[in-house]
C-alpha cells in the first residue's frame, strides 16, 4: 500500500502530465511498440516514468 502523501503526489503529476499534453502525446513523440491495444495510458506512462 502506497502512503498517502506518495499517492497524493502521484495523483498530481498525472493530472499534470494530463493538463500538458491534452491532445495526446502522438504529436511530441513516437510510440515503437506495435501493441495497439496497450494496458496503459500514454498518460499514465507519462507519470510513472
């Protein structure tokens, strides 16, 4: 279990990472997967990386 502070903070970057890249990451990078049924968010690779 992730201490509240931790979940706290991780919440607000993805919300960061959302509210940046609103339009979708496709535009500032290149996926090199050719999984097109990912279990991830772009966003969410965003805020864990």
């Amino acid at each position: 279990m992730i201490p509240k502070d931790k979940e706290n903070k991780l919440i607000e970057i993805y919300f960061y990472v959302c509210k940046k890249f609103e339009k979708g990451l496709n535009i500032y990078c290149e996926r090199f997967s050719n999984n097109d049924e990912p279990e991830f968010t772009d966003q969410e690779i965003m805020t864990l990386y």
